[in-house]
C-alpha cells in the first residue's frame, strides 16, 4: 500500500550576497543607534490595577446570505501602555486561519483606561479571548471575480485575564493591524546576536495535489517569508520550485503558520526564514 507523507521544517535564510548583508548590518546599526527605551511590565495585582477596557460604539452588522458558518476563539497577549492603547500583540492560542486574521485587527483598535498602580498609570501585561462569529459570503475581487470572503456575522466578544507569562521589561511597538502591514512588507532582520529565532506556534501540513500524487513527485520546495512583529507570515515567495501545484500548496501551508515573533532587546522584530517543505510519496 502507498504511503503518503509530507513535513514541513523551518530553516533560517541563508546569507544574501555581501552587498545586502551591508545593507542589513547598517539597517541594523542605525536600529541599534536609536536606542528605543524599555518600560517596565507589571501584571494585575498586589495593588496594579486592571486596564479598563473600553467598548466602541461598533456599526451595525449588515446581513449577509452564509455559505458556511466559521467560529473560533483566538487568544492573543496585549500589553496596555499608560496612554491605554494596545501594544505588542502576539498570539498565545492562534487557530491558523484567518481568524487569526480578524482578531488582530480587533485588538489593534482597542481602548482602555490604562492599568494604575498608586493611582500612576503604568504599562500592564493581559492575555486577551477573542470569541468570532463569521460567515463565508460571496464577494467579487478588484477584477471582478466571485470569490469567498469572511465576515462577521454578530459583534466580536472579548475575555482579558492575567498572562501566563509577563516580561520584566519590554520595548513597545505599535498594534499595527495585518491588514496594513501586509501591504508593506516591514523591513526584516536577520536571527543572531541580539536577535532571537521566532518560535512556531501553529503549522499545517501541505497538501499533495491529485496530478502529483499520481506522478509521485517527490522533493522539497524552499520558501521564503518574513515573520512579522506579530507573527504573522509576510511576503511569501517561492525560492525552490518543485511543482507548479505543489509550490502553491507550500505556499498556501505557510501562509498558515502562526510564531511568537523574533525579540531584540526586549523588542518584537521582523525577520527573514525560509521554509522546507518536503514532499515524499511511495
């Protein structure tokens, strides 16, 4: 009987030419140079106030026909500045799908009364339960195509508690939603020195084709991507092609992926990888 198997093994991105690693080194000096100042983190408790979260006044949802129901919770970590605005999320439970998607996009745009210690506001650390409701429905692309996209079908709910884990200290980056961030892929690092590995949360297997299968294909196809501060996979390319339909199913796999970003200095950081998805049929 055949067996049919695949696996998928994240790598770093092998050094560039001498003229882009220049380019990065400096990109990195003048990072280093601009010194951004650390806060202390505190957690709720022993007299830290919680933040305050405060609801938006969200629009109405309109009704849409649903093809197919799509629930989950997606559970991200939120440090709330002392101006009560959301900083440094990343995901502690993600799903690997767009979900993931819409619940940045949701905490991103929170506001709190920030967390207090004293009666002083302070930066205070939270994990943050993501509860979505949405719906398939048919939309067209900008070239006119029918197409499936998801949507909310009841206002989002959201749980915050204490996180299971909070830093001393931590160099605070902007909420910048996914969907801004994608359509500028953020300058990237490299991982070494300062500049920690991102650590892979979730990862789904890529699938064969029908025609390759039957083919018995076998290889690897390289892909490149950029981890973002949250994250997130950007900017992902082919770099080793093995099939026309196996690449853009390696390509779909990681586009799924879920990290706990890169850290410098207490900072989340955008960073170059490159993945191996190997594909082996028998």
């Amino acid at each position: 009987m055949r067996r049919l198997w695949l696996n998928a093994l994240i790598v770093l991105l092998a050094a560039g030419a001498s003229s882009g690693q220049q380019t990065s080194s400096s990109a990195s000096s003048q990072l280093a140079n601009a010194l951004p100042t650390p806060v202390k983190i505190y957690a709720v408790g022993q007299g830290v106030k919680a933040p305050e979260f405060l609801p938006a006044n969200a629009p109405p949802i309109p009704d849409e026909k649903c093809k197919k129901k799509v629930d989950g919770n997606v559970q991200i970590s939120v440090l709330v500045d002392s101006t009560g605005r959301p900083r440094n999320l990343m995901f502690l439970h993600p799903l690997g799908t767009d979900l993931d998607k819409f619940a940045l996009l949701i905490v991103a745009e929170d506001r709190f009364n920030p967390g207090t210690i004293d009666g002083a506001p302070v930066t205070v650390g939270e994990s943050v339960d993501v509860s979505l409701q949405t719906c398939l429905v048919k939309t067209r692309d900008d070239a006119g195509k029918s197409k499936l996209s998801l949507r909310l079908r009841s206002q989002p709910t959201q749980k915050f508690g204490n996180l299971p884990q909070i830093p001393e200290i931590a160099v605070l980056t902007a909420g910048t939603p996914w969907e801004t961030s994608r359509k500028a892929a953020p300058s990237a690092d490299h991982v070494g020195g300062s500049v920690t590995a991102p650590v892979a949360l979730n990862t789904v297997e890529a699938k064969y084709t029908p025609e390759a299968s039957s083919a018995k294909i076998n290889g690897n196809c390289l892909i490149s991507l950029i981890v973002d501060r949250q994250g997130m996979p950007q900017d992902i390319k082919v770099v080793k092609a093995l099939d026309p339909g196996l690449d853009q199913n390696a390509m779909d796999a990681v586009d799924r992926y879920r990290f706990k970003p890169a850290m410098r200095n207490g900072e989340p950081v955008p960073v170059m990888l490159t993945v191996e998805v190997a594909f082996r049929v028998y």
